[in-house]
C-alpha cells in the first residue's frame, strides 16, 4: 500500500508532463504562424478505439522506457532451456512493444524475481503467473510451474523442455511473454466469440498447446500493442499505430503567406497528430510523422479539389512542407487519407486561400502580412 | 462405475504386503540445512487417526503438525518425482519420496492425507506427523487426483480420474469404518458441457460441520463449484457458476474464491450458498486465507509490505493487523498447495518460501490504529 501511494503521484505528474509538453508545442506553433491561418479539423471526427485494446490490468504503469531488471529466485533458478524462454520473452517485449513501455532485462541482482517451480502461488488451473505489486519500482514475481506437473487432464509439457517438440506442449518463450505483457499492465484480450482474432494478443486468458493458432507467437498481437501504445505513447512520432485502434487525427496548415506577387513562391507547412481525446489517453495529440499528406487546391467558388502535391517531413516531429508557386489564387488544403496499415482516421485541414497579386497590400492592412516581401506596387 | 477395480480388501496380510512395497520407497534424508536425519519412516500398525470415546476422530492431536511437497527435478529439469516431508514444530518426523502425481491434504490430528499415483494404480495413505508412520486407506487403478480427511468418521474423500482419458469420475469416499466396504460415489463426475474445455484440476473443501463438500472444477480459465450435502447421498449440487478462481474456504453460508484473475493483485469474491450469487469482499489481494470457523479473511494488500488486511466476514470490519513476517507468506490450500499446517478454527497457514509452515491466528494480532 504504501509504495504504491508513493508510487501513483509521479506517474501522474509524468502524464500531466508529457501533455503539457504537447501542450506547449501546440502553442509555439501557433505563434510562430503569426502572418498565415491555421486551423485544425478533423474528419472521422471521434476518436473512437475499435476493435477492443487489451482491457488494464492494474492502475499504475511504469515510466515510459523503463528498463525493469529481473533475476532468477534462488529457490526456482530455472532449467537452462526454460532460461532461455523466459529471456526471450523478456527481449521479445523490447523488440514488439512499439511504444515506450517498459523492457525487462535479466540483471545478476534485482528485486524482481522469476521462479521456476518451488511453491508456484499461482491459481491451481494456472501453468504460469505474476505479480504486478511493486510497480512501477520492481514486480512482485513471475512463476511458471515446472515441466510435468500434473493437471488432470495429464502432465504439463513446455515444448523447449523436450528434445522433440511434440503437439500439446507449451511454448514457453510465448508463456513468458504473456506474462511480461501482465506486468506491463496489460489484461486479458477479450476475444470475439469464435476466437478469430486470437492472434490479435498473446496476453490471453488461456495460452495455446502446439499446434494450434498462435501456439507460438513471440511478438504482442496488435491488440497488445495497441494498449501499450495508450498507456504508454509511441516510441517515436514514426511509428505506426496499431490497426486495433482507429484513432481520429488533426491536419493543420499554415501557409508562409496568404497574398503573394506573381511568381513568387510559399511555403505550406501542415502539422498531423493525434486527435485529442480522452479515449486516446496518452497518444492524444501526439504528433505523427512520416505519414502522407498531400496538398489540394481548388478555385475560389469551385467544390472540386486537386492534388498539387505531397508534403516532405519537416526536422520538427509532426511536422510536413511544401514550396509552391502558386500560378494564380486558390484555396489550399491538407489531406491525410486513412492509411491502410495504422489505425488512425483520415483528417483534413481547414481551408488557407493565398491570393496572387501583382501588388502589395499597405502596410498593417491585412492581418496576414506576406512573409517573402517583394517590391511589389502598392495595391489602389 | 460398477466395473471399478477397486482393491477388494484390505485383509490383513494384503495390507501388510503393499505397505512393505511402498515403505521400500521411503528413505531417510537430511533435514532442510543438514542438521538432522529424520528416523525411517515406517508402517502405522494400525490407523493413526486418534479418536475419542466415541469413536470420533479426535482434532485437537498433533497440534503443530505440517507437511511440505518439494519437488523434485531431474537434471534436465523436469520433475522426477515429489519428496514429502512431515513433521511438527521445527522437527521432521518423517520424509518420502513419492512420484510426481502427489498430493498431500490436512494435517488435522497429526494426520496427513497422502494420494499418490505411480502410473499404475494410486495409493491413499494416512501419514502420522506423531508415529512417523503411514497407513494405507486404500488403491486405486485409476488416478487419485486429490484426497482430504473427513473429520466427522476419518474417511477420506478423493476424486478420481480415468487412468487412460483421465476423464472426470467424480470424488468418493474411501476407507469407512466399515473398511470392507467398496468405496461409495460423493460426488458425481461433472457433467459434459457443464464447463467450457477439459478440466485442469479439480479441489475439494469440506466445510467445518462436515455437511457440505465443495467440489470445483477449473479449465485453464475459471471455475465451477458445486456443493454437495453429504448427508444426503444423491441429493443434487448447489452449483456456483460464473467467474471464479480458486477455492478460498467456507465461511459460514458462504464460500470464498478468488476472482478469476491473471495473476495477482486479484480480488476475492464471497458466494451466498443459499443463492449461488457472488459479490466482492475485496477487490485486490496477493494472497488470502480464510479461518476454519469462517470468521475472518487475512488477506496481503501489498506483497512488499509487512501488513496484512483482516477482515471479519460477519461484520465486514477491517483492520491492518502485524505479527505475519515480513518473509512469511499466507499459504493457499488446496489440491496445488506444496505445504498444510495443522490448524485450530481460527487460524491461517503461513509460511516463508522453504520453511516449515506455521499457524497465525488473526483474532490475536495486535491491530495498526
């Protein structure tokens, strides 16, 4: 009880940290589009979450990239080829967690410890099991109970356990995971009905003997990840969002300069994130780079768009430009269709109409001052 | 279950032959830090259950009695078999080396209940904490998953599996006063389809009155328990279903469970008999026991800490109690648990990993204002 009070107020001021941050950039960008529109909308609008994350387990997570060192209890050091399983499991988390959760790492001495049979508290169905008590400072335990143990329908068989793995064995290195994927936070995946989206988690309330589906996985399903991703944002503004998410997004645009001279060129620089919603929990308003934006134009007055071009990434995260030049006025706009391979919704941004002239407005005129000034005549 | 191969009898000179078969697999070992050799253990000459004037097992014997499963691992880590050791206080009476197909229950009159299974047939014993001895009750063909004393005649009950499917066959009585008798069905086999997906294991818990047996059956993700009136042979179950893990214990017209959960923290839950509902005592926990008597939950909130949550079932009052070590752990039992104390009606087992396990009586503990 006592560590976890201590506990819970830094991860919250971790959180509100990192949405400040957000916050401020937010901002920044705003002033630094003094002289351009900007405006932000989205399309899909709600940031509903489909498909179903992982529910939670527990409430508090670890910092974000926390490495978490584990050692072997020395009353259950286990067998070498179960150690091997098990440290697999560890680094399979750091290489499929795509997002900033918590690595395990077997270290020589650490609070958290892994026992192999020796007194298994797990529930007398259970073949494995952990306690998350002590997060985000250690783990209680993970336990997995020794090759043979008797259940009634027979004895429990890990396949890295026999020479020659054989069908109804337990593959360990994904037993491990699961578990690893309990400590993270991650609860049960709730399965649609007939089971067809199990490999969707390797967190499952019931692991599967070889050789059925996803016996053997050794990455988080999608599922797995998508709640990682929640609860603990992306490792960079580049990685994709899981498919089991279908989060809605913001597209801003800002145009160097609305009313330009003829020939001369502006820059258009949209900035993508996250949609903010409480729903999307930490990745709200995250920025999103690498995506596809593309630029569209139409006429004053007309309803069709076209596509001028596709932005190029900007140094800052979220960040896309495009250099044109414009050959007469039209109105500009952004649009980030839904991409095939993340889930996140299309959006597009407000409307920005740079007006080509072949004069200059008079000084303090228009709100929007032109950033590339030229020695244009003034306007009558 | 006619065609059942039950031994016929436990005739005298048959009895005396398997108990010298088994006894051939006993051995003396070095007590835990090689301080001591345990005597070699023996055969009971007769069965060590104590009992009164009347007939009636004696409970209050032995006291400080324990036992404790470990296993054993082969070199390539597997289990190779199961070593028990039992004893009372910081000695050890007695130790075995069993197969891996063991389980061990009680002690309650210095008395443990030993099943275990050579992949030939199942032996139930009774194995004294006092005597350092063991009686054998009876053998099985079929597997003997789980075997606990009935206090109220020293029977034991036993659930079975079918040796070759390892199917269900339900839990029965063995070893009456009546000894000839064959063993009687308790408990049938749970139906097909009751329960999604092949059993993994199956508890028994008598209630303290002896009236009521609870028989849970697990697949890999929940339970089903039903209660059986023994009294009433034939009548049919209470039937507790929904989401539920572990057995915890009866208190009162209760039954205590563990929620179904991935691991710990999980909460415990408390079903009413009388209408099979659940409802929560606590919401999370890493570890639970609940008295005899059914009068309190003690449950670890924070398994790094040195308090343990007390709570009275009858009036729900909760108090963080001391006097659990900061190393002991509440011990769950069970058909899984790997070591039982002899325990009075108000206490819990406790234990630190590899210890001899200890009772703790919460009604004693000096409160945390």
């Amino acid at each position: 009880m006592i560590s976890r009070s201590f506990s819970l107020p830094g991860r919250v001021a971790t959180r509100l940290g990192a949405f400040q941050l957000s916050r401020r950039l937010y901002r920044d960008l705003v002033a630094a589009a003094a002289a351009a529109t900007l405006a932000i909308t989205s399309l899909g609008g709600s940031s509903t979450l489909a498909h179903g994350p992982d529910p939670l387990l527990g409430t508090t997570p670890w910092d974000q990239d926390q490495i978490v060192g584990y050692q072997w209890a020395p009353w259950g050091v286990p067998p070498a080829w179960m150690a091997t399983a098990i440290d697999a499991g560890a680094a399979d988390v750091g290489e499929s967690r795509h997002s900033r959760a918590a690595k395990f790492t077997r270290v020589s001495s650490a609070t958290s410890k892994i026992a192999y049979g020796g007194g298994v508290p797990c529930s007398s169905y259970g073949i494995a099991c952990m306690n998350r008590t002590g997060v985000p400072d250690h783990f209680e335990g993970m336990w997995f109970r020794p090759h043979g143990w008797p259940f009634d329908w027979g004895n429990l068989r890990w396949c890295q356990g026999l020479s020659t793995p054989a069908n109804g064995c337990y593959d360990a290195e994904n037993v491990a995971l699961d578990e690893f994927g309990h400590i993270e936070m991650l609860g049960h995946h709730v399965n649609n009905a007939d089971e067809s989206d199990f490999v969707d988690s390797v967190v499952q309330f019931a692991a599967r003997s070889r050789p059925k589906v996803g016996w053997n996985e050794h990455v988080f399903g999608r599922c797995d990840v998508a709640r990682l991703q929640l609860e603990y944002a992306l490792s960079s503004s580049a990685d994709k969002v899981s498919t089991c998410l279908s989060l809605g997004t913001s597209l801003s645009i800002v145009a160097g300069a609305t009313t330009i001279g003829t020939g001369s060129s502006v820059r258009v620089t949209g900035n993508l994130k996250v949609g903010t919603s409480s729903s999307a929990k930490l990745l709200s308003g995250d920025p999103l780079s690498n995506r596809s934006i593309a630029l569209q134009r139409k006429l004053p007055g007309a309803t069709t768009w076209a596509t001028v071009g596709a932005l190029s990434p900007n140094t800052s995260a979220g960040s896309y430009g495009l250099t044109i030049t414009p050959p007469q006025t039209y109105d500009y706009r952004l649009l980030f269709a839904t991409p095939s391979g993340e889930g996140l919704l299309a959006s597009s941004s407000s409307t920005v109409r740079i007006t080509v002239n072949d004069c200059a407005p008079a000084a303090g005129a228009a709100p929007n001052m032109p950033v590339k000034d030229m020695p244009l005549p003034p306007c009558s | 279950m006619s065609g059942r191969r039950w031994s016929m009898s436990l005739a005298p000179p048959i009895a005396v032959l398997a108990v010298a078969l088994v006894l051939s697999r006993f051995q003396a070992g070095a007590e835990a830090g090689g301080k001591a050799t345990p005597p070699v253990a023996g055969a009971c000459a007769a069965s060590p259950i104590a009992r009164d004037a009347a007939g009636k097992p004696k409970r209050d014997v032995g006291p400080g009695s324990w036992w404790k499963l470990t296993e054993r691992l082969d070199r390539a880590g597997a289990m190779a078999g199961r070593q028990l050791a039992v004893g009372r206080g910081g000695s050890i009476a007695l130790l075995l080396d069993l197969a891996t197909e063991t389980v061990a229950s009680g002690p309650i009159g210095g008395v443990v209940v030993v099943a275990t299974d050579d992949e030939r047939r199942s032996e139930i014993r009774l194995v004294s904490s006092l005597g350092a001895c063991s009686w054998l009750v009876d053998q099985s063909a079929d597997v003997v998953r789980g075997a606990i004393l009935d206090p109220g005649d020293g029977s034991v009950l036993a659930h079975l599996v079918d040796r070759q499917t390892r199917a269900d066959l339900g839990t029965w009585r063995f070893g009456r006063k009546d000894a000839l008798a064959e063993p009687m069905l308790v408990a049938p086999a749970l139906a097909p389809g009751a329960i999604d997906g092949p059993i993994w294991i199956t508890d028994l818990r008598l209630d303290q009155p002896g009236h009521l047996l609870a028989v849970q059956s697990c697949t890999d993700s929940g339970c089903l328990t039903r209660l059986f009136d023994v009294r009433v042979p034939g009548k049919g179950p209470t039937v507790l279903a929904g989401g539920q893990g572990s057995l915890l214990g009866f208190a009162g017209g209760h039954l205590l469970t563990w929620a179904a959960c991935p691991g710990f923290p999980c909460g415990i839950q408390s079903w009413d008999i009388a209408t099979a509902k659940a409802t929560s005592v606590l919401d999370r926990a890493d570890a639970a026991a609940v008295t005899l008597d059914g009068r309190f939950v003690v449950a670890s909130t924070d398994a790094g800490a040195v308090h343990t949550l007390r709570i009275e079932l009858g009036s729900g009052t909760r108090a963080l109690i001391k006097g659990i070590s900061a190393d002991d752990l509440l011990l769950p039992v069970g058909v899984a648990a790997t070591s039982g104390v002899q325990l009075g009606a108000d206490e819990i087992p406790v234990g630190a990993p590899g210890a001899n396990p200890h009772s703790f009586r919460p009604a004693a503990a000096e409160v945390i204002p």
